[in-house]
C-alpha cells in the first residue's frame, strides 16, 4: 500500500496534466454560469477515494468522518461535510477513468481473462431494487444466479491489470472478449466460457492473439504444447486477483445509492489493487 504523500503526489501530477486538457474538451454554452471553487481540489478528493479502498473501514461514511477528519486532519485541513463530499463524488467519475488507464500494467505476451459477479443486491430483494432496475440484469455463475453485472479483467502474468469491462450479470463473457484482447499479443489463458472457433480465430488473424481455452467435457482434446499446459494450470492467479480485489479492495457491497457512484467505488477499488506493491505473480523472471 502506497503512503498517503506518495499517493496523492502521483494523483496530483495526474490531475495537473488531466483537468486542463479536460476544460478544453467541454462544450461551451452561451449562459452564464458561477463556478466557485472547492474546499478540496480534484486530487484530494481522488486520494481520499482511493485510500478508502487501500484501508481496513467496511464504510466510507466511518472512514470520512473518523479517519479523514480526525486523524488526517492536517493532510486535508478544508475537509467538508460528509454530506457535501458525497454530493461531489458523481464528479470525479471521468477523471478516475482516466486515471485507471493510467495506471494499468503493460502486456507480457501472457494473459489471463476472466469475469466475475458483481451483486448489487440479494437476490431475496430484486423485486423490490430500484437503483439499478435499468441497469442490472440476472446473471448466472459456477456459484448460482445473481443480480448486478459482470466484470470483465485480463491481467498479466505479473498479476497487473491490462483492461477490464463492465457488463450486465446477463451478457455472455465472450462478447466483450474481443474488445479486451485486441490491443495485446502473445497467449491468453481463459476458462470454458470462452470456447469459440470464431472468436479464436478472428483473434489469431486479425490481433495475432492466441486464445487457449480449456475443452469441455464433451469436446474433443487438442494438442498443446507443453510449456501451454503449464501455463493453463497457472490460471488460478486470476482468480487470486478477483479475491483481493472483492475482499480487501472492496469493490463488492449492496449499499449503493446511485449508478455514479457505484462506479466511482468500483474505479477506485481497481485503482487501490494497481497501487499495491506486491501482487500475485507467476515470478517467471
């Protein structure tokens, strides 16, 4: 985990080169409108967000009010509201999308693709959730079914992040595949799911990606080279990944109130996971 000073430095050499080049890219409008500036700048608010994630609170609203307001204090002397800070959350969506393609890992010809479940409610409750009624579909894992949406990741075999998608719980795995892998090259790793002649080949003509995918139980086995099926064994890593990212970045909970900041949380956890200084790793060096 990263010190507070060196995170917020990284954050605010960012946000220094972002918002004016963001300014620019607005669309203008002939009406007059007031913009007073914040008690907390970008930056802080982004470091706050993302420390959130790198600590032990289960609940942001504890984590502001006891640990950012008390014990940093002097770090974020015009800290506001949690109240305000809430209602300012919403705007640090596009930088921290920005931020997280920022921080994401280079491609080492080996690759692992995956996806996980992401619940935004029990299932006792779907009839009566209302955030996400337009949003969230059913879905179905290994695990049983599920409401909320599907998140899509590749890492490297360093355990760094290489691309992640954000689907409906009901969208099958391989749609988004392509889009994840076409910027990379070498082996992908994946599981069952993403058996398809068609998209493996496409990949090996078009990106010159190899996709390797275990066969199921009534398919016929390929050959492989041995140093691939040695690989194919190593694709529990990913799923080490999803674990510390549920469970110690938190990008899992039922307490969102609004689709943004439900983003904002799963940015920010995906940050805190790329700022951690040892990942999972095969160690092939």
């Amino acid at each position: 985990m990263l010190s507070l000073d060196a995170l917020f430095c990284d954050v605010d050499d960012f946000c220094q080169i972002l918002e004016p080049l963001w300014q620019q890219q607005l669309l203008t409008s002939t009406k007059k409108y007031r913009r007073r500036s914040r008690s907390l700048s970008l930056s802080e608010m982004m470091t706050i967000l993302i420390a959130f994630h790198q600590s032990h609170y289960r609940n942001f609203k504890h984590f502001y009010l006891i640990h950012v307001r008390h014990y940093w204090r002097p770090a974020f002397p015009r800290a506001v509201s949690y109240q305000r800070f809430v209602a300012w959350i919403p705007s640090t969506l596009i930088p921290l999308c920005v931020y997280l393609r920022h921080c994401f890992g280079q491609c080492t010809g080996i690759s692992f693709i995956d996806a996980t479940s992401i619940k935004v409610c029990h299932n006792r409750r779907i009839s009566q959730h209302r955030v996400f009624d337009a949003h969230a579909a059913r879905g179905k894992t290994s695990v049983g079914w599920f409401f909320g949406f599907k998140l899509h990741l590749v890492i490297n075999d360093r355990g760094e992040l290489l691309n992640v998608q954000i689907t409906p719980g009901n969208i099958d795995d391989r749609k988004p595949a392509l889009e994840l892998l076409q910027d990379l090259f070498g082996k992908v790793f994946a599981d069952k799911g993403y058996i398809s002649q068609t998209l493996r080949q496409y990949l090996h003509e078009e990106h010159h990606v190899t996709l390797l995918a275990k066969p199921r139980r009534n398919m016929k086995n390929h050959l492989m080279l041995w140093q691939d099926k040695l690989l194919a064994r190593k694709r529990a890593l990913i799923e080490t990944v999803i674990d510390q990212l549920k469970n110690i970045s938190q990008i899992e909970h039922s307490r969102h109130r609004s689709p943004a900041n439900f983003c904002v949380n799963l940015l920010c956890g995906l940050i805190a996971y790329c700022h951690q200084p040892k990942k999972p790793s095969l160690k092939l060096d």
